[in-house]
C-alpha cells in the first residue's frame, strides 16, 4: 500500500536551518508530482511547495520562496525540503502529499518543526 | 494570490443536512477538493472534482460548484464526521496549491 514517512523534524532555533524528509514506498515514486503541505498549530493547511515527478519544475508558496528548496532522489524514493532562515512562523506539522491529477489521496502522518528560541 | 473563504464553523443536528460553503472568484470554472481533518491525523480526501467521491467515502458525502460558490453537503451526519473541512483548487495561474481556511462542523 501507499506509504509516505517524514521525517526531520525537531526543534530549532530562529535563523537555522533544517532539513525534512518524505520516504516513499508502495508505489513508483518517480510518476508522481510530490508536495509538502504545513499545518501551524491550531491553524488550517497550507500548501508549501512541489515538485514534478522528474524534478524539473518546482514551486513555492510566496511565505516560503527564497528560504525553503524542495528536491527529490528517485533512485531512493524520497522528497527532500531544505529550510533555512527559518523564524517561529515556520513552526508546524510538515506533511509530504502525494499529487493525483491536482489533488491529494495520499499523505504522510507528519513531522512537527517547533522554531523557538 | 487567489483566496478561498469558509466560514469559520457550522454546526447541524443528527439527522439533518450540514452544508460547509467555499467561496471564490469564479470558483466555478475550477475543480474543487475537500478533505475531512480530524484532530492529530493527515486530512482525508472526501470529494474530488467538485464532486466525485473516493472510495471507501460514505455516499452521505457529496459536492457541487457553480458561480462563485462550491459546496461540501453532509447528509444525516454522524458524529464521527466531527472535524475540519478543507477545500482546495489548483491555480494555473501561478502554479500553487491553494487551500481554503477550514470549517469545524459540529454534530449537536
């Protein structure tokens, strides 16, 4: 069955840096537009960023352009998402989703990233 | 950046029918997503496409879209269908993911 693991999360302080992980498995990864969706605490969803299914095209939420690079390695069936410059805005609950013809069936159980101080 | 708007919660008696509204413009012309969150867990894909379902979604959960108004109905809701609802298109325009601001539906 479809199965997505992040992971990474943790606490971190202001301005560093951290780097979260999507593990794959069940399905052929490399077919699939993957994306990272955040959920701030007691907050609704909000989209981050994605990723094409080869990795050529990428796109970011306007909060996160600039900070945070998405990337994939399809030879290991895991999404990357690389976040820097990070400030207590950025604390939340990071799942990785996998896109189906422009909505979400499938979604990681989370990651929590707590920025403070 | 294009926005869409739910009102923040909508409660409904058993056996009645709760209808959560996702406003915006010519929403329409786009397909619609909505997702069922229940505390600590991943959201859930109810209705896709304005209003096809997935399966293993209660037929209770149903859809349309017209103008500048999408809906998410619930039919005779249960009370395991307490949580926060979540719509969500797809702008072309910008290439980004859009969510709208959740509605908790309570079960009275």
């Amino acid at each position: 069955q479809v199965q997505l693991v992040e992971s990474g999360g943790g606490v971190v302080r202001p301005g560093r840096s951290l780097r979260l992980a999507c593990a794959a498995s069940g399905f052929t990864f490399s077919n699939y537009a993957i994306h990272w969706v955040r959920q701030a605490p007691g907050r609704g969803l909000e989209w981050v960023a994605s990723i094409s299914y080869d990795g050529s095209n990428k796109h970011y939420a306007d909060s996160v352009k600039d900070r945070f690079t998405i990337s994939r390695d399809n030879s290991k069936s895991t999404l990357f998402l690389q976040m820097s410059t990070l400030t207590p805005e950025d604390t939340a609950v990071y799942y990785c989703a996998r896109e189906d013809l422009r909505r979400f069936r499938y979604w990681g159980q989370g990651t929590l990233v707590t920025v403070s101080s | 950046s294009y926005v869409l708007t739910q009102p923040p919660s909508v409660s409904v008696a058993p056996g009645q029918t709760a209808r959560i509204t996702c406003g915006g413009n010519n929403i329409g012309s786009k397909s619609v997503h909505w997702y069922q969150q229940k505390p600590g867990q991943a959201p859930v894909l109810v209705v896709y496409d304005d209003s096809g379902r997935p399966s293993g979604i209660p037929e209770r959960f149903s859809g349309s879209n017209s103008g500048n108004t999408a809906t998410l109905t619930i039919s005779r809701p249960e009370a395991g269908d307490e949580a926060d609802y979540y719509c969500q298109i797809w702008d072309s325009r910008t290439g980004q993911c859009v969510f709208g601001s959740g509605t908790k539906v309570t079960v009275l």
